[in-house]
C-alpha cells in the first residue's frame, strides 16, 4: 500500500494513483487540514487573551497567521481545485512536469552532497 506522501507525488508526476488511494488520500488531508486549523485557531485564541506575547513581527504572530490561514482555504475551498491550482502547478502540464523532474533531480544532487555517513 503507497502512503499519503507517494500518492501525492505522483499525481504532481503526472501519474494516476487508484482510485481508493485518491479517496484516501483526500479524507488524510482534510483531517490534517482540521487539525492544523484547530491548533492555529488555539495560538490565535491565546494570543487574543493575552496567554502569550504577540511578537514584533506581525507575521510571526499566532492571530495574523490564523487569518491567512482561513484566508487561504476559504479561497480554495470556494472554487474547484483545478482553479485553485493553476496551470502552472497542473500534473497535465507538460512544463510543470519537466521542472519538477528537474527540481527533484537538483534535490537529489543536493542531499547527496550533504548526506551524513
């Protein structure tokens, strides 16, 4: 059985997983997606009631990054997912294909060069 992480590599390949791996696949990351949701919104909350210190750079704040957060997947959420995704990040893009083969590939020269013995 692939894991989460094979199967989404290879739709953004360009592959076709089975069907039960894409069904799979998403109801694992829209959990992941609710458990992200619920602790961004804790730091928000905490931030708000004074728990801990909003920090000097607002980015970096809990609140600010909540609001992105929702920000972000109301977005995705309120179109289909080929929109979302663009044609620059679609697997049916020929030209995405080749630069994420040459990305993985400059990757893969990278670690080799760092990996610890």
């Amino acid at each position: 059985m692939k894991t989460t992480f094979e199967i989404i590599e290879m739709v953004r390949d360009g592959e076709q997983p089975e069907y039960d791996d894409l069904i799979y696949t998403i109801c694992a990351m829209s959990a992941l997606s609710t458990f992200d949701n619920q602790a961004l919104m804790k730091l928000a909350i905490a931030e708000m009631e004074g728990e801990i210190e909003r920090p000097k750079n607002f980015t970096h704040s809990p609140l600010w990054q909540y609001e992105e957060h929702f920000t972000r997947n109301k977005k995705a959420y309120d179109k289909p997912p080929k929109d979302f995704v663009g044609w620059n990040n679609d697997p049916n893009n020929p030209e995405f294909i080749e630069r994420r083969k040459q990305s993985k590939k400059l990757v893969d020269k990278i670690l080799k060069k760092v990996e610890i013995t």
